[in-house]
C-alpha cells in the first residue's frame, strides 16, 4: 500500500498489519468506531443508516454488552460487535452473541433505552438523552425520533453489524444462529478494516465483506460479497415465493412449536368468525380493532412468541389501564406468568412455557380481546 501525491509522487509507503501480530486490540478498534461511524460504508448498501449517531459503548443489555450502539436522525438502531478474528469459528460466536443482544434490546421502551444510555432514571433520561444529541450538534424532531425508535424497538428491525480485521468466507455457519430469532426484523452486515502502518500512525481501509440478502420469517440467504477469484459461497439457497411476502395462516402454524399449533388453531379460528381484524406481516399477525377511524393494535402473535398486557406493553400502546390490569391480576395465578410479569416483559417466548402454560395464556387473551374490542367500539 502506497500513498502518492497529487503528481503521483511516492509520499508514505504503508505496511499491512499482519493478524498475527496482534497490534490492533478490540478496544482500539471499538474507540475508533464509536468517535468515526463515518469510516463505515455501510450507507453503499443500507441507505436508511448513512449517517450514524454515537450512542454508546458496553451498552448493557440482559445478556451482555453491546460494543457499539448507534442511532440514525430519523430513528433507526445499528448494533456493533467487534472480533478480532482467530479461527473461522469465531463468526458462530459472534453472530449468536449479536443476536441475543438484539433480542434483549427488542424489550426495552424508549425511557429504558435512554435510561441505559445516559445512566439516568426518569423522565430526566429522555431531557438529557434528547440535550446530549443537541450538544454534539445533532438536529431531531423529537417527537419524531421517540416514535421511530420506538418502533424499531418493537419490532427489533435493527442492523446488526459485525466487523473485524478479517471475516472468512465461511458465513454459511451464520444461519443457524439467524434461524433463531425469527421474530426480529434485522439486517447483517459483515466489514472488514484492514490496517497498514505508516510513519505517522495508521491507515484504515474499511470494506463491507458480506450481509444478509434476506431476512424474512427466518428464511435467510447470505452473499459473501469480497471480490475474491478463490471464493465463491452461496450459504443458503432455498427460496420460495412465501418467503417474498407476508406470511399466512399455513406457513405460521407450520413455524410454531410441536403441540402448540393445535392449542392456538381453534382459538384462532373463532377470532375470525367473530369478524376481529387480523393482519398479517411478513413474521406474524397482529389484532386491530377500529378506534376513532383508526385501527389500533391489541394483540401481536409471532410464531415463536406473542405480545403481553405488560405495564410496559399497554404504556406503549396506549391501551385502557383497567383492563389491562384485569388481565394482569389474572395471570398471576399462574406462577410461571408471575415471574414473567415481574420483569415487565412486552413480549414472552413460547419457549419459556409448557403447553399447559400457553392455553391458559390464549384463554386470557381471548377475554381480554373482547374486552378491548368492546371498549373501543363504546369510545369511538
């Protein structure tokens, strides 16, 4: 690597940092990420994050620490996990570990998310989130922005971003690890930044190497992207139609864990001679009810896990307190939703239930639908 002047002179010639030498550390490179997002190109390929905001580095989720959390002026989140790379069993690790990061994070409201940001409870979490934007220059709508992040706290449509000083080719060990969050709406991209020493210090050269082609009810295909003539990965080429679109009744019950499919069916199938709005996305469906010639959302169902009448849950879609609490002092007769509840969890995972467990649970939102569906109708 050279660099030249203007007239093609010979100004600094570079030498590669070699790997092995184990000159660059993590944190370095995390340092380097958090103060220069602009080194990124990762706006060639995902136009909605061109323009990266710092949040925070070792934000804390339940399971971890994510590296490096950035936001974007009209309020999308990227997360970053840096590895230096060692063995091409790395990226196993580091794509599972992502992943569960961004399944944490699909938990948070916006006041936690700034309450984790600036270290602060309270209302005064979002007034200084909102003043540390503003001091470093940033300009948001505010009202905007909430909303935005919000939503993609909710829906978890994130870009998860691994970088390293050298991804391998082996990517197609990604997707198991991808099959397991079915029910976030995130991207991934893989960079590279190579490094090369000069007299002055180092130059970078950034390159995004690989990223997910799609991600759609857990269907995944993965282009290694470096132009490479010895390499040429294609690490999941199943492609059907239903994978383009919204999902069906069909597809979602296939998806479902053994035996709950049969609990959920005749549930569902009396939700929709009672006429109740069902909307199907590309991972689930949610309940809508008419309010104000509005449709308001009451109940999200994925195949993997559902929505719960948290407090967090019913602050966040603005739901009528007692009946939410009805449903609240319902469930806690169970122990299992007892201790879910206590967490104040927006969304539980199937997993955590028996089947005992989960008909119950179909039981209370099948009166609480009701009750909500009743209560609009009465206010509109």
């Amino acid at each position: 690597m050279i660099i030249i002047d203007k007239e093609t002179n010979i100004v600094e010639r570079c030498k590669p940092v070699s790997i092995q030498d184990n000159v660059i550390k993590e944190d370095f490179l995390q340092k380097l990420l958090f103060h220069e997002p602009s080194i990124l190109p990762i706006g060639e390929i995902y136009p909605d994050f061109s323009k990266l905001i710092p949040i925070m580095r070792e934000f804390p989720v339940k399971s971890g620490y994510i590296d490096v959390l950035y936001a974007t002026p009209n309020g999308n989140i990227c997360l970053v996990e840096t590895k230096l790379w060692r063995s091409p069993e790395a990226h196993r690790t580091v794509v599972a570990q992502i992943i569960d990061y961004a399944s944490d994070l699909a938990t948070f409201s916006f006041q936690e998310f700034c309450e984790a940001s600036t270290k602060l409870s309270g209302e005064g979490a979002i007034d200084s989130f909102f003043k540390t934007l503003r001091r470093d220059g940033i300009r948001v709508n505010n009202i905007e922005f909430q909303a935005n992040i919000q939503q993609s706290l909710s829906t978890g449509r994130f870009l998860l971003l691994i970088i390293g000083d050298k991804i391998y080719p082996q990517v197609s060990l990604i997707t198991e690890a991808i099959q397991s969050a079915p029910h976030l709406e995130f991207s991934i991209a893989l960079a590279e930044l190579r490094f090369y020493e000069s007299n002055s210090g180092y130059l970078v050269v950034p390159n995004i190497v690989g990223r997910t082609n799609e991600v759609t009810r857990a269907v995944v295909k993965i282009r290694y992207e470096q132009s490479k003539p010895e390499i040429d990965v294609t690490a999941f080429e199943e492609e059907t139609k239903s994978t383009r679109g919204k999902t069906n009744r069909r597809d979602f019950l296939s998806q479902m864990p053994e035996d709950f499919a049969d609990i959920f069916l005749p549930i569902f199938e009396d939700w929709e001679r009672r006429g109740y709005t069902i909307s199907w996305g590309t991972v689930g469906f949610t309940i809508r009810t008419l309010h104000k010639k509005r449709f308001k959302t009451i109940l999200e169902i994925a195949p993997y896990y559902s929505s719960i009448y948290s407090e967090k849950f019913e602050k966040s879609r603005k739901l009528p307190t007692e009946i939410c609490q009805r449903f609240r002092t319902q469930v806690r007769r169970n122990l299992t939703f007892r201790q879910l509840l206590s967490e104040d969890r927006s969304y539980i995972y199937y997993k955590d239930l028996s089947l005992e467990d989960y008909s119950f649970l179909l039981r209370e939102f099948d009166t609480t639908i009701k009750e909500l569906t009743d209560y609009y109708s009465k206010t509109s």
